[in-house]
C-alpha cells in the first residue's frame, strides 16, 4: 500500500495538510484527500506534484 503525506505549497514540516493519505481526488478546482482513517481534506486549488518513490505530494491553494 501507497501512502502519501500531502504539503501545502512546498515540501516543509509546517506545511502539512495530511498523512497517511490513500487517495487524492480532484474535482472542478477542489482537491479532496483522504487518509488511511477515512478523514478528509478538501482544498480549493490544484494538485502540482506527486512523488509516488518518496510518498509526497503538493497542492498549491488557489489565490484568494
């Protein structure tokens, strides 16, 4: 199993949206992430990166 720890904007402790997440979903400018308990995470912006060998992903928030 797969499992990621989802940043906000770059790779940096402070940054943490989620860990343990088993499925990134993106949908009309949200992304919806979901850890290995079933919770949720949803940010308005778009998925930049994912890095499946170092289990990392990035999000960058949409500009308000």
């Amino acid at each position: 199993m797969c499992l990621a720890m989802v940043y906000k904007t770059e790779q940096k402790a402070e940054n943490l949206l989620l860990s343990n997440v088993q499925r990134i979903d993106c949908k009309d400018g949200m992304v919806y992430l979901t850890d290995l308990m079933e919770r949720q995470v949803v940010i308005e912006g778009e998925l930049v990166s994912v890095d499946l060998v170092g289990n990392t992903a990035i999000v960058i928030p949409r500009a308000v």
